[in-house]
C-alpha cells in the first residue's frame, strides 16, 4: 500500500529498494507483490512495480534514478510568465473559466512526460494476464462529485458492490496514465486530469493510504508504506493559553490548507482493522473454528466480501519529512536554481512555512530526493528481522 504526499514519495522508493534489493533474493521468486494499491505518487509507484513486474527486482534502481534526477527549476517551472499571469489565472478560476496552461501555480509538464515516459503501460496488462500480480488500484478524487473513485485493473474479472458509502466507487479500467496522474493532482498545485469527461484530481482528499481498496480485493497480509511519521515524533500543537498569536499569513494558510486536504487516515483505518482482527479472534475463542468462517460468509451477503483476519506491517518515516525539506531548502537555497528555487529557499526560511507540510510536497530535487531515499531504506533496515518474517509467511 503506497500513501501519496508529492516529493516525499522518494521515500517510498528508498524503502522498496531495501525490500527488493537489499533482503535475500529466494523471498521473491515467487510473486510477492500481489495486489498494488496507490494514492498520488504512491500511485505512480504502484503502477511503476506493476509495469516492471517482470522485471528483476521489480527494475527499482531505475525508479530510483528517476527521483535522482530531479532538479526543482526543471520539474517545477514556475516562471516569470506564470507569476505575470497568475492574478488573471486565479480571476479566470474564479469565473469558472478553462486553464489551458495547466494549474494555477505551477506547471508539471516534466512530471506528467516522466509517467508516460518511465513506465510501461502495456506491460500492466500483459503481467496480470502471466499471473506476476493479480490487481493494481489507483484511487483518484472525481471533482464535479467530491466521490473517491477506485481505478481497479484486475487479472480476473470483478464486479463486487464497492461500497455502501455512495462517495466511494470502484471502477474496472485498464490503467492508463491519467488514472496516475489523476491521483496525483494535489489541488491548487498540479493540474486536474479529466478521465472520461470528468475532472478528477488527487485521491488522497478523500483516501490517502488506500487500505481499503485492497482489503476489498482480499488480502490477508498488508504491508504499508506510509510518508509521514507516527503522531508522536511529530511536534506537539502549541499550548492554549501559549499567549496571544500573529495572524497567520498567506502562505502559511497555504501549507496548513494542504496538510488538512492529505490528512493522512492511516490511523484510523489501522484502528479498525485491528477492532476487525481482535473480533475474529475473540470470537473464535469463544465460539470456535467456525466462528470466523459463519462471520465472514453473512458480512459477504452485505457487503460483496468477508471480514478475515489481516496481518498488517506498516513502514513510517522515523523523523519528519517536512522539517527535512525545510532545513534542506536553507542549507542549500544557492544552489537550488531558477525562480522555483528562489521561491523555496526564501519560504525555508520562514518560520510560518517550517510548520506546515507545503515544502515537502513541492520538493522535486534529487539531492533532497536522496536524503529521504536514505531515510526509508535505513527504516526498513531497522525492521529488517520483522520484514523477512512477513515475507516469509
């Protein structure tokens, strides 16, 4: 399972390239990576390992030299002419008129060539019909509705009733790169895509680590890789009676905006699925064998599929990305480069924009992209014994 979170994605990659290359090749000569399930970036990424299926390893090292290649004034083209433009852009948004450039602050042209470019879209198909994987799912946030759709691209046909919850739908598709870039469209910042005549943008307003997608599809182990770290390493809210505070600037709004559209749900989704696993296990001491079985055949009836038990391991960053991105935008502000790189370095050093999340998600720069890659393979290697164990069952 693959979070979203724009640049903080490297880490995704530097965890994966742990678990692909770095631990004993005999646990993936069967398929392991059975079911796929992406938000945002995470959802590039699982349509990356789905089309590099066949591949050694999954072909990491390349996705890996994708990130470190970025440059921030080459990926995020912010020019002169976009900030010349941008007070008729955002009156034109305003009056419901078309933008043609793409989105209102920033121009992801070298974003979408690399989904197109880097990944292997027949191959999606053609490694679900040899069995490599079964499903991948792209969950993208459909506008005009407001509903979280899930783009499923399955090996055997499906037809479940997603869900009771009319704002969530699944859709079988044969992905394409506008479903990924779709889900990857954070608001206000990269372009909506529209996906048969319908504007969609990124799936994680509504669902930013898809665990139920995948639950759906019946797993029964889940390995998650999340992009921010558990609520305790983060820093604590300042306290109520702190003394009186300045009015928050724009930007500042900006990022605290965003942190409130990818609120992260992991947790709450973890919640329930253990309240899930305890019950089937509570139950089954008390009632016997058949408990889990009779359960999950009268929940089928409701739902289209059964509760079971899930092993689940989760993957978090062990410090925060968003402070990393910002201490990383001040000691290397010179050579950042272009107006992007002015705009970031000079927002790093605000305190205002330090407390929001608004510079790791617009930091595509290999170097910064680097250090968060080192970030996820040294967490994963501090789960190492943990990790070979899940795979190994």
């Amino acid at each position: 399972m693959l979070s979203g979170g724009g640049a903080r994605g490297a880490y995704e990659t530097g965890v994966l390239a742990y678990l692909l290359a770095e631990t004993d090749p005999k646990l993936w000569r069967t398929p392991r990576l059975q079911i796929l399930s992406g938000t945002s970036v995470g959802a590039i990424h699982a349509c990356y390992l789905a089309a590099a299926a066949d591949r050694p390893q999954h072909d990491i090292t390349r996705l890996l030299s994708v990130w470190r290649s970025f440059r921030l004034d080459r990926v995020l083209r912010f020019a002169l002419r976009d900030v010349l433009h941008l007070p008729t852009d955002i009156r034109a948004m305003l009056r419901g008129v078309e933008l043609h450039r793409g989105g209102v602050l920033l121009n992801s042209e070298v974003l979408q060539s690399v989904v197109i470019r880097d990944i292997a879209w027949p191959k999606i198909r053609q490694n679900l019909a040899a069995g490599r994987i079964d499903a991948v799912t792209v969950s993208a946030t459909q506008i005009g509705s407001g509903r979280n759709v899930v783009f499923v691209d399955a090996r055997e046909p499906w037809n479940p009733p997603w869900s009771r919850d009319p704002r969530r739908v699944g859709r079988a598709v044969r992905l394409r790169p506008a479903h990924a870039l779709a889900s990857a469209a954070i608001p206000l910042l990269f372009p909506a895509i529209a996906i048969d005549g319908q504007y969609h943008c990124d799936g994680g307003l509504r669902q930013n680590t898809p665990v139920s997608p995948a639950l759906r599809l019946g797993v029964d182990r889940l390995l998650v890789i999340a992009t921010r770290p558990p609520p305790a390493l983060l820093a604590p809210p300042p306290e109520a009676d702190a003394g009186p505070e300045s009015y928050p600037k724009p930007l500042y709004l900006v990022g605290k905006l965003l942190d409130a559209l990818m609120l992260d749900r992991l947790e709450y989704d973890l919640t329930r699925l253990e309240g899930v696993n305890r019950l089937i296990r509570d139950g089954t001491k008390t009632f016997g064998p058949d408990f889990a079985p009779k359960l999950a055949e009268t929940i089928r009836k409701d739902r289209g599929h059964g509760f079971r038990e899930v092993k689940t391991t989760v993957v978090r960053p062990s410090c925060d990305i968003g402070a990393m991105a910002t201490q990383f935008a001040r000691e290397i502000h010179p050579h950042l480069g272009g107006l992007p790189g002015w705009l970031l370095s000079t927002l790093g050093r605000s305190e205002a924009v330090a407390n929001s999340d608004l510079m790791s998600y617009l930091m595509f720069d290999g170097r910064f992209a680097e250090q968060v890659i080192q970030l996820g393979m040294a967490d994963a290697d501090a789960r190492r014994a943990e990790l070979i164990e899940f795979l190994r069952d």
